[in-house]
C-alpha cells in the first residue's frame, strides 16, 4: 500500500500484539462486575454521541456519563506508560494521537453535556467503581432535581 510504513518487528512481537484485546478486558469486566453488583445497570461498549466515532466501555445514558477503561501502554498512563525502544518514532506518534483522541473524545462529550470519566488498566476496580458510582449518583439526584422542578412549573388547567 502506497504511504504505509513498514515497521521493523519481530513474529514474537507481532504475535503478542494481535491478542491485545480492545473490549472485555480484565480490568473492564471487574468494573462492570464491581459496578453491576452494587446495583447499577449501563450499556456496554456504545457511542454515547450520534456522530462522534468513539465508543466508550461503559454508558449510563439517561444521566450522560461515559467511562473509558484505558490501557497505561496505549494512552500513556502518566505512572505506567513505557516508550519502546523499536519503532520508538512510530509507537510515541501513535500514542500522543491516542492521547490527543481522548482529550477531543472528552471534550466533545462534556460540551454535549457528558461527563466522561477515564479509568486506568492499573487501578482497583472496586475503588473505580465507587468513583464511577458517585458521579452517576450525584448525575441521577441532578436529573431528578430537574424534572421535580419541571414538574413544579407545570400549570394546571383551571377546573
């Protein structure tokens, strides 16, 4: 193909990068599991936005927040994140994208009214969860304070 680079690699590497999963990983399923046994229910793997192509691992649709479970190599988690030392030019390029991708991704939601919430492979998936539990319940009382208040200024026919 015209314009794709031919990147130095070994079958050792190769192998091992095409079992990299993008969905239900270890760390995804433990959220969801931690998440679901504390009662919350969500969708998995949805775009929260119509338009935007990027899907988030986690969806509560009716309070609009999406969670990402983010791998430390591939979005370069501050803490964990290596550089390789092969390809090294191609591998930082395509992790900065990824960064700039998930900077845009937030941003779009929260202009949206979304709150997008980034959780790393590193983590604990009960202290995840609860960090997630609060923002979708704090989202949940902002909802129904909302409609309350819509309720409040709807005006009765007369009798």
């Amino acid at each position: 193909m015209a314009g794709m680079r031919v990147l130095e690699t070994t079958e050792a590497t190769r192998s091992r990068m095409s079992r990299q999963r993008s969905h239900d990983t270890g760390v995804e399923m433990a959220l969801r599991r931690s998440l679901h046994a504390a009662g919350f229910r969500y969708r998995v793997h949805r775009r929260p936005l119509k338009g935007v192509r990027r899907e988030a691992d986690i969806v509560f649709g009716p309070v609009k927040v999406a969670v990402f479970v983010d791998g430390c190599f591939w979005h370069g988690c501050p803490e964990h994140a290596t550089w390789p030392k092969r390809n090294s030019g191609f591998w930082r390029e395509k992790i900065e994208k990824n960064r700039a991708r998930d900077a845009n991704t937030d941003a779009r939601l929260r202009e949206a009214g979304w709150v997008a919430l980034r959780v790393w492979e590193h983590e604990d998936a009960h202290e995840a969860a609860a960090r997630v539990a609060a923002v979708v319940i704090e989202r949940r009382a902002l909802l129904a304070d909302r409609m309350n208040r819509a309720r409040v200024n709807v005006v009765e026919p007369p009798a």
